[in-house]
C-alpha cells in the first residue's frame, strides 16, 4: 500500500465532496416528484411535500393508470423501443465491423468512415427531414419514429473502437480455419464486445424511449403518441386535459399536480430498473470503446 500524499488526500476530499453533491442534484428533483405523486391533493396543492409523501395515497397511481392516452401511449413507446433497438443495434453491428478493419484490409474505409462523421454533425432540417418522411409515407407510423435515426452514428464510432481493440490474432486464426466474415462477426467479435454492446443497448433503449419531439411532429394522431409526447402536451398544460362527468369523481384524491408527478415516475421507472442490469458493463464498455486503438 502506498501512502497517499497530502495533496492525493485533499483532491480525493474534493472529488468525492463535488461528486456527492452532483449526485443529490440529480436524485433529490426525482425523490421529490415521487413524494408529491405519493401525496395527498391537499398537500400537494398547498407545498407541504418536499422528499417524503404527506397523507400517503395512491389514487394518483390509480387514475394514471385507468387513462387510456396514458396506456396508448406507453404501448407505443414499448413497440418504439424494441423495433428501434433491433434495427439500431443490427445497423451499428453491421457499420461498425467493416469499419474496425485497417486500410490494407479496407482501402476505402476512410471515405466511409468521414461520409458518417459529417452525417454526425449535420443534418438536412426540421423541414427536409420531414418532407422526406412525409413523402416516403411514414408520416403517422411507428417507422417514422425508427427510420430516421436508423443508424446512430456515435454507437457506430464507439463500437467500431472497441472493435479495432480486440486481439488481431483471434481474427486471423479464424480466418486460418476457414472461417468467413460472418461467422467472424456474430460467433467471435459480438460474444466478446458484451461491455460495448450493452453500453449501446443503454444508450439506445433510453434514447428511443425518453424522444418526445419527433413523436410531436411525425404522428397526426395524439392516439399515436409515444409516452413522452404524449407527457410532454400534458405537462404544458396548466390544469388537467378534458375530463368527463365519470372521471370528476376521482378529482376529489387527485390534483393536476400530484397525477402529472405520477405519470412522470411512471415513465422513468422502466429506464430506472433497466440501468442496474447494464451498470456494471456501462464503464467498461464506454471507457474502452471511447480509446481510438
């Protein structure tokens, strides 16, 4: 063991004291929402709950639940999510390997490798990206919340790094034995990029799934929102949507405010119970796909 310097033990104090206060930055806005959507109208309305519920209900939970634009709109984030993942991570999978090989292997990989660089830091616009959906028709489907970021370019770079830094001999060997590129690709570099890939699998799921905007612009029907759409016309709104005389019953347990902090725990809560599955790949796999080998 060595021992640490007093200057190592001061930036240690500092690192761990800045880092701590980031993280009750971060935590204690969603401690407070799912307090306030535990709470009672009343001590909601009047600011009596700070970190922890006040007259604990769950009638907010309830008639949550029982909206049918609330349910609509979690099924069609489901369906976003998983079409999305599977045409993101077959895309990235498929760009990132040709991509990984050096130029004596592929000659031309510099003009592609550039092509998708500048497609990562310019785009067409608002405008002529959605004349495009809506002349290939796609205006008002799923496809079109999936297509157009079929290809995420910053999951391709970082794939293709982690790529580029597995052992040369592995690949050669199975080459020796006659194995092609295919075979290569899906028995031996995915098996072994697992880190990687569920970074990508993280940062995928959480795009498709927290994107509000293009389901705003895309989808003609509110009935077609993803789940953050659909939050976010609720949210903007000053008081709760069109209720009828049946749902005026269940208004004396639940305010505006403490049913929008329970769809907004809702919605985060499958990314929250996602991340602790993915966590103990995450460093690794972004750490060692970021390092240009």
């Amino acid at each position: 063991m060595h021992k640490l310097s007093m200057g190592r033990k001061v930036f240690l104090v500092v690192n761990y004291t800045l880092l701590f206060f980031a993280a009750l930055a971060c935590i204690l806005p969603l401690i407070n929402v799912l307090a306030i959507s535990f709470s009672a109208k009343a001590a909601a309305a009047a600011g009596y709950v700070k970190l922890w519920p006040v007259d604990f209900t769950l009638s907010s939970y309830q008639y949550a639940l029982s909206k049918p634009e609330f349910l609509d709109g979690f099924f069609v984030s489901v369906e976003r999510v998983a079409l999305g993942f599977g045409v993101n991570m077959l895309l990235t999978v498929l760009t990132a390997y040709p991509l990984a090989k050096e130029r004596t292997s592929f000659r031309t990989r510099h003009i592609y490798a550039w092509f998708f660089i500048v497609t990562m830091l310019f785009n067409g616009g608002l405008i002529p990206t959605y004349m495009t959906i809506k002349e290939t028709g796609l205006l008002d489907s799923i496809w079109a919340l999936v297509l157009p970021g079929a290809v995420p370019v910053f999951n391709v770079i970082l794939l293709m790094n982690f790529f580029r830094n597995l052992p040369k001999e592995i690949e050669e060997a199975a080459l020796i034995d006659g194995a092609g590129h295919w075979r290569i690709l899906w028995q031996i570099f995915v098996p072994l990029s697992l880190p990687a890939i569920a970074t990508v699998t993280l940062f995928t799921v959480v795009h498709h799934w927290n994107s509000w905007f293009d389901g705003l612009i895309y989808m003609n029907s509110p009935a077609n929102y993803p789940l953050q759409s659909y939050l976010q016309t609720i949210i903007i709104t000053p008081e709760l949507n069109a209720v009828s005389g049946n749902e005026l019953l269940d208004m004396n347990e639940v305010s505006d405010r403490t049913f929008k902090a329970a769809q907004v725990f809702l919605a985060s809560l499958p990314v929250l119970l996602l991340y602790p599955f993915l966590q103990k790949f995450f460093m690794k796999g972004l750490v060692m796909g970021s390092v240009k080998g």
